[in-house]
C-alpha cells in the first residue's frame, strides 16, 4: 500500500512540474503495483491518471483510451499476459534490474 502511495506522490511531483512523460511512467508502476496488489481501486486511479498525462501530452486518443478504462471500471483480468507482464516487469524493475527468480515470483503473488 505504501509503494502505491509512493509511486503516485512521485508522479504528481513531476506532473507539477510539467514532466508528464516521467509522471506518465510513476503512475504506470502505480498501476502494476496495483495489478501486483490486486488493488483494484488504484488501478482504476492510475487509469485514470495516466489518460491525464496523454490528455497534457496532447496524445488524446490514448488519453481517452484510459480515460473510458477508468469510467467502465475496466479491471484487467488477473489471467491477463499484459498483467502478467506488467507484474514482471514491476519485479525485475525493483530488484535493481537482477531476474527475479520464479520462486521470490510467485512468493510476492501468493503474499498479496
């Protein structure tokens, strides 16, 4: 839960100061540490968040994309290969770039 408090500080930090590319990145880990969590209330804030960051890119079929995610209350399914990968990448990201090994893997799945 703090780790997607964290992320989302971070990425309002940068959207402040008017970096919507790396806000857009924290609010996407946002997301995968939700995926990770199975927090589905800060996966449907982080939709919402990262179709702000197209919306302030100027990318607006992106930013509607996410936008209608949020507004349907879309939640990825836990089977999902887009899920999956974002979790993995989660990992891989937070362990300094070394290959989780599919035990430690599997130990912070079945942790949530």
């Amino acid at each position: 839960d703090q780790k997607l408090k964290s992320y989302k500080s971070l990425a309002f930090c940068y959207q402040y100061l008017k970096n919507f590319s790396k806000a857009k990145s924290y609010f996407l880990k946002q997301l995968q540490c939700a995926w990770l969590l199975n927090n589905n209330r800060y996966e449907l804030l982080a939709y919402d968040f990262i179709g702000m960051q197209y919306f302030y890119l100027g990318e607006i079929d992106k930013a509607r994309f996410y936008h209608d995610k949020m507004i349907s209350g879309y939640i990825e399914p836990i089977e999902s290969p887009l899920r999956k990968l974002g979790i993995a990448k989660l990992i891989n990201d937070s362990s300094g770039g070394k290959k989780p090994s599919v035990k430690n893997y599997l130990k912070k799945i079945e942790g949530c």
